[in-house]
C-alpha cells in the first residue's frame, strides 16, 4: 500500500463515518499521511482526527476512535493505534487484496454473511402499506444474513413495527428491479424515490450504475477467456490504478451488511453498492490488454479483483430482491 493508497482509505473511512451519522462535518477533499512524529508508531501517520474535532464538535481522540472502528480490517492495513491527543498511526500489512479475493471466491454470493446476530429473536409486525412490506421482507433477509432468527410475527405487542414514509409499490407499471430500489434507495424516513428516472439507462441513475457495473464485471471475465487471461490474484502491486480503492470498498461489505442488519437500514446496503458500482466503473479500463500489450500476471490480478467486486454487488442486489443482469 502506499502512502496514496494510504490516504484514499483514511478518506473512506471518514466518508462511512458521515454517511452512518457518527460524525457531522464535511468530507475533507483529501488526508494527508506522513511518516510518525516522535511518540508515534507503525509506518504512517494522520493527524486527520485532529482537523475534524472542531467542526465535528468532538474531542480529537473522539474522532480517532471513529476512524480507528472503520479503519480496523482494512486491506493493506495491519494495524490502527492512536497515539497523543489523536494522531491515527498506520502499520501496514500485504497480502490483504489476496486474501480479499480468495474469501470472495469461496463464500461466493453469501459473502459478508455472518453470526454476529446468531440466535437473536426478531419479530416484525405484518403491515398493510405497500413500502413497509417491501422493507420488512428486505430487512428480514438482512437479519437472517447475520444469523439472528428473523421472521414475520403476528401482530402482537412484541413485534417490532417498520416505520416509514408511506409510498406505492409499482413493479406493473416500473418493473420489479426499479419499483424496490425506489422504495429501499432512501432511508425510510425519507421520501421514496420518483420512478421514471430509474428507468433511463444512463450513469446519472444510481440502478443502472449499480447492474451496469455487474454487467461489466461479467463482460470482463467473458473478454478475458477470449484472450486467454484468467482470472488469479497474484500480488499487491498487480491492481494497478484504483485498484486499492476497489479493494477498500469489497473489505467494507460485510461491516456495511451488519449495520444495515441492525439498524433495520437497507438504504445502507443501497448506498454501499452504489460505491462498489463506481469503484468498479473507475478500475475497469485497466483490467485487460490493451492493443498489442501482452497478458500478464497484472491482468490475471486485476481480472480477479472485477470478478470479486462482481459478485459482490450481485449478492448485495439478491438482498435487496434486486436482479444482477450478467447482460445490459
């Protein structure tokens, strides 16, 4: 990893920590990484949790715990320790994309499944209204994902109630994919989404982004048996141009499946994929050949990265009760 790469994950950890409340403030534009001062420890430092602490309105070792929650597990990184009034110290690690796209590969669609919930009982109420069915039943297949013995109740005082904005279900008139993405995109406390935009095949749609990009991984694989590459992960300095990007996101979906688990929060797993999606789309160009250029072990690693990240986004849509088209 280096120090680049470095900075990037500090950047999405702060982003998740924004996205999920725990911290206010604006995203920074970029984190700066130097080698530790006197006191620090590991191969980097950031004094990030220190620029954040006034607007945030928290105390500096406030928000380095933070970051360090969201940073613990990060590929390329072996450890996080905080050291001074809030300086995030960085020991590095290799190996971890390796590992990423091999844990992938052998827990396939389910991967990100856990026990965290392991035998908790959850009961929710049944409900009439059109967007509180659908996020009940995405929700439920969430819990179940984590282990928690999740299923629908029957009314009684004990159950759990899905509060939301009220909204129509209208796979007749959208089609399935569009109807349930407008209803489990926002949070439920929020409006849902209009439907005729999810319907236009262009990049300003989060959807199409999301199943493009699962399509893409598809089309890559396909391509790359037509040039005799297959995919193999086989180094770190193999995945080339937003590669740790990419790699960053796919070790974030499993802490985003628990979250979204927990906090009754599919839009959680929405606004994930939509990040694995661009990831993808941004690393891409870089996967194949190009023009007279000769297949490589940096082609073999990068090929297995997108396929990764394909499945990824196609098990995060079956959850949602979404299609991952192989084809768009």
């Amino acid at each position: 990893m280096t120090p680049a790469d470095l900075s990037l994950t500090v950047l999405h950890a702060v982003r998740r920590a924004v996205d999920e409340g725990a911290l206010r403030v604006d995203v920074p534009a970029g984190v700066k990484v130097e080698r530790p001062r006197p006191g620090g420890v590991g191969d980097y430092a950031s004094s990030i949790a220190l620029s954040l602490a006034r607007p945030s309105g928290r105390r500096p070792l406030d928000v380095a715990g933070i970051l360090q929650e969201r940073l613990h597990g990060s590929p390329g990184i072996r450890a996080v320790d905080i050291t001074g009034p809030g300086f995030l110290n960085f020991t590095l690690d290799v190996g971890q994309g390796g590992r990423l796209v091999r844990e992938i590969g052998a827990a396939g669609l389910r991967y990100g499944y856990g026990d965290a919930l392991g035998g908790e009982p959850v009961r929710l109420a049944p409900s009439g209204e059109a967007r509180a069915r659908v996020v009940g039943e995405t929700v439920l297949r969430l819990l179940r994902s984590q282990g928690a013995d999740a299923g629908t109740g029957d009314g009684g005082q004990d159950d759990e109630r899905v509060h939301v904005v009220p909204a129509a279900y209208e796979p007749e008139v959208l089609g399935v994919d569009p109807a349930r993405w407008a209803l489990l995109r926002p949070a439920p406390q929020d409006h849902a989404l209009p439907g005729a935009p999810l319907l236009v095949q262009h990049e300003r749609n989060p959807l199409f982004r999301v199943r493009y990009a699962h399509s893409r991984a598809r089309a890559l694989l396909r391509n790359g048996a037509q040039l005799g590459v297959r995919p193999a992960y086989e180094g770190e300095g193999e995945q080339g141009s937003g590669g740790s990007e990419l790699v960053a996101v796919l070790a974030d979906h499993p802490g985003v499946l628990l979250s979204a688990a927990r906090h009754r929060a599919p839009d959680r797993l929405a606004r994930h994929l939509e990040g694995v999606a661009d990831a993808l789309l941004s690393f891409q160009h870089t996967v194949l050949p190009l023009g007279d250029e000769k297949p490589s072990a940096a082609h073999r690693s990068r090929l297995a990265l997108a396929e990764a990240a394909g499945t990824v986004l196609a098990g995060g849509l079956s959850l949602l009760g979404i299609s991952a088209p192989d084809q768009i």
